[in-house]
C-alpha cells in the first residue's frame, strides 16, 4: 500500500454488509423509515475528501450505483472544504437545504444531536451481525446518550513514529524513551532524540489519559485540573526543562522538518505525517511507550473516527442507511483502505492479506487499540483554546502545571455554564 503518499489533513480539533444488500426488501423496511422532503435524481453525499480519498469514495459510490441500478437512487458525492464543512451542515441540514448523508468525524455529534435537526439516529437499522463488523469501541465514538447515530468509516490517532537508521528498536517505557532521546540529544547543534508538539492539548492528552486524566470523566464533569492531568504535565514540563530533551519551538512544522533533516531521531505524530516525512527515510511506527511515572500504564492517546452519517430530514432514511451500510462494510472499507490509504474501522478490511500484513497500518491499529475516541460532547468544542493556552503556560514555564490547569478549569467551567444556561433559557 503507498502510505507514504498523502492521503488526508491532520486530525480536526473542533476536528457491513458486501454486496447482497437486501433489496427484495426494500419496500417493506421504506416503510418503516422516515421520510423528508421531495426526493432528488440521486443520493447526494457531503464529504471533504480530496486526492486518493475522493477517488476512492467515487469509486464506491459507482460501484454501489452499478449494483442498485433501477431499485435505488444512484450517489452522487459532493466535496465541501473542511474549513467550512462543520458550520455548513449546521446551517443547512435542519433547513432542508442539506445532503442526505455527510461523512464528519465524531466529535461534533453531541452538538449536532442536542441542536436537533441535523443528524438521524440509526439504531433501528443496525442489526448486531451490523455492530460486530467494526474494530471494538468504535461504535462507542459514534455514540451519544445510548443512541447511535452514525457508521464508523475509519479512525487516526497518534502514534510513536521513529527513524530506523537511529532508533533500531523502538522505546516500550518512557524510561526508556529518555534514556534513547538522551543519548541522541545535542541541543547546541540542534539534534533531537524526541520531538513532538508538546504545547497542543491533542497531543498531550496521550499522556493525560495514560495517568488517567482527560478533560471530562465518565460522569460528563470537567476534570481539567484533576491530579492525574496535573502529574501528566509535571512529566512533560521534566523532559522540557529538566532534562533539557524537547526543542523550544514545539510547532508541527519545525518537528516534521527535524524529522526530515534526521535532527530528530522520535516524533509523537499520526498516519497524516507519512504524506510529509522525507520519502529517504526508512521510518518505523510503534505504540507509544508505556508511562514508567504511572506504573507502565499506556499511553492512550485521543483518536479521531470519521463516520458517515444520515442526515435529518433525508427523503428516504432506509435507501440512505444501504449506502451507509455498503460504505462502512467490507467492500466499501477494503476499497477506502487499500485505494484511498484509511485505517479502516471494520473488521473485514483487515482480511484483506495486503491490509492486515502491512508494518505500518498494524502499528496505527495497535495503537488505535489502546487510544480513546475524542468526547463527542458538546461542550468538548469549549475545551480547546484554553487548553492549548494552558500547555503554552507550563511549557513555557510561565507558571506551575497546577496554576495553569485550576485557571483553565475555571474558564471552561464558566462558558459551560454560560452555554447550559443559554440551551435551558431557549427551552423555556
């Protein structure tokens, strides 16, 4: 598989069936769908998708067509820029003026659900032949309040990746990621054992959860300055200061050009790095190490699954459902993966010898094993520019890991409960 080509944009912060698709049916289980507004010519599809991505949708979307030809509307997929794509469906689809379906990632579903309008529950079509077709916990992402409401398609997340020529055999423990970056560090020429953004709050949280922090426990309360995320902190803030092993400028940019330049042996980074790393270096991905500070826990960093979803007010749920279902089945995945580079969520791709035997996808997999789906809860979207501040602040060493995480729990406490007392004053 070319996985070192591009093939999809860095992880959004604010970002199974084959073929015998049960069609003799299709009147009866209609009937048991919604319906919306006046049907269109075709099943019109929203995605964000370019190069081999976009390719390789169009290329389902064709040979579904081919299938249901004369029993079903044809799909018709429709490219929407990212920037604009999530306020786009919030303004579009509860006014009818939308798709019938749209592929997103996860983490602005409870937003959408709670605004209402928007996003259609699937529950009644999945079957549990339909539920065992994914990896485990991807269908917990696409989950909101016990209500599932749309099919995992495939996931990302960080993972260790390391230059083979300088780190023969990757780190198991943190332990051991410093004794290497040590030994490998020159921080006068520039050279780096390890180098990662450590001052954004998405990579960070790898760490968080690994000592069992996180922004929001199971309970849906704000945890930011819980002891584990503080601990978390203090272990970034030693490598920063202490032991002297992180470059001073943490941007993404400057880690992908230490890498290519071999000034950096180790970065914390996702499968959308391989698309930037030099194609001369013969690179390695592993699960990150394990945190020797919190008992060898792992770390667990936070994955991002992209979904498909039907969209409310879809004029026929069901014909939207069996796209959806093909997309996120076996044909469907094996061709997003092996033609349009994704980690696919369903099982059934990883049959597929040339997936399931490639170094680099069963890395990202066992490490999506291990990571945790982003919170798909509406107020996660107020979480990140304070937290982001909040890393900058210790990293920096403008103040204590503690100070920073209580001041940005207090300002993410407020605007959640400024939004909760707005949502309650519109249903009054």
């Amino acid at each position: 598989m070319a996985w070192r080509t591009s093939h999809g944009g860095s992880p959004t912060k604010r970002s199974f069936l084959a073929a015998g698709l049960g069609l003799s049916g299709t009147a009866i289980l209609a009937a048991c769908g919604k319906s919306g507004g006046p049907k269109r010519d075709a099943l019109v599809v929203w995605h964000s998708y370019r190069g081999r991505e976009k390719a390789a949708l169009e290329e389902v979307a064709a040979l579904y067509s081919a299938q249901v030809a004369g029993k079903a509307r044809p799909v018709r997929c429709v490219g929407v820029p990212n920037d604009a794509f999530a306020d786009k469906i919030s303004a579009a689809v509860p006014r009818n003026k939308g798709p019938d379906l749209f592929i997103f990632s996860h983490d602005r579903m409870g937003g959408w659900v709670e605004s209402g309008n928007t996003v259609a529950a699937i529950d009644f079509f999945l079957s549990e032949q339909d539920r065992q077709g994914f990896l485990p916990g991807m269908l917990d992402a696409t989950t909101y309040k016990g209500v599932t409401y749309a099919l995992p398609l495939n996931f990302k997340s960080a993972a260790l990746i390391y230059n083979k020529r300088l780190v023969p055999s990757p780190p198991r423990t943190t332990k051991e990621l410093v004794e290497i970056a040590t030994k490998l560090t020159d921080k006068a020429r520039g050279r780096f054992g390890f180098a990662y953004a450590y001052d954004d709050y998405f990579f960070h949280a790898g760490i968080a959860n690994g000592f069992g922090g996180g922004a929001f426990n199971a309970a849906g309360d704000l945890i930011l300055n819980d002891p584990a995320n503080v601990a978390a902190s203090d272990l970034v803030r030693r490598w920063r200061s202490e032991l002297n092993l992180l470059p001073d400028d943490p941007a993404n940019s400057l880690v992908t050009a230490l890498f290519n330049e071999e000034r950096a042996a180790m970065v914390m980074s996702g499968p959308w790095f391989l698309g930037e790393a030099a194609k001369d270096i013969d690179l390695g991905i592993a699960v990150l190490p394990m945190i020797s500070e919190a008992n060898n826990q792992p770390m667990r960093p936070w994955m991002t699954i992209e979904a498909i979803y039907l969209a409310a007010g879809t004029a026929d749920e069901h014909e939207a459902w069996q796209f959806a279902k093909f997309l996120a089945g076996p044909q469907g995945s094996t061709i997003m993966a092996q033609k349009g580079g994704q980690l696919s969520a369903s099982e059934a791709a990883y049959r597929v010898p040339a997936i399931a035997n490639d170094p680099i996808i069963s890395a990202f997999k066992a490490q999506g094993a291990l990571a945790v789906p982003m919170p798909n809860l509406p107020e996660m979207t107020l979480v990140w520019s304070p937290a982001d501040k909040a890393m900058k602040r210790f990293t920096k060493m403008e103040t204590t890991s503690q100070s920073a995480w209580n001041d940005c729990q207090a300002e993410v406490q407020a605007a959640i409960n400024a939004l909760r007392a707005s949502q309650a004053g519109g249903r009054a």
